[in-house]
C-alpha cells in the first residue's frame, strides 16, 4: 500500500514506515514546524531546509523556475 505524503505529495510506502503518513522524518519536521509557524508565526529556516520549503509553496501556488521536480531520478 502506498500513501502521498502529505507535504511533499511522493508517494511514499506505507508499511514499515516510521514517519508514516509521511515520507520521511523531514517531511514530518517540515509538517511539525508549519504548525509551529501558524502558531507562533516563526521562519521556518531553523530547518535549514530552504529548498523544500520552496517546494512547497510551488505546489500550491505556481512551479518556480522548475519546469517539473518529479519523476526526475538524477542522483
Ligand atoms: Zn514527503
């Protein structure tokens, strides 16, 4: 069974997975610190994750200059 994450929409496996509904601890710190931000209205650059945050707000709002960040595999 699979799950979309519900910050960054990867489809994620559900089974034997820790951070589940999530993909990954950080998807779960970024979802953690979004609370965080709504209540306490703080940055969130204390993740040092700037690029994801960028992430999503192009899913909600408009792609960036990335035409499309999925389904690209370079490593
Ligand atoms: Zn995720």
């Amino acid at each position: 069974m699979k799950v979309s994450c519900p910050v960054c929409r990867k489809m994620t496996q559900w089974k034997g997975n820790p951070w589940r509904p999530f993909c990954s601890e950080r998807c779960k710190t970024i979802d953690l610190a979004s609370w965080a931000s709504e209540e306490y209205r703080i940055p969130a650059e204390r993740l040092g994750e700037e690029e994801l945050e960028e992430e999503r707000r192009g899913k909600t709002d408009e792609p960036a200059d990335v035409p499309s960040s999925e389904g690209g595999d370079a490593a």
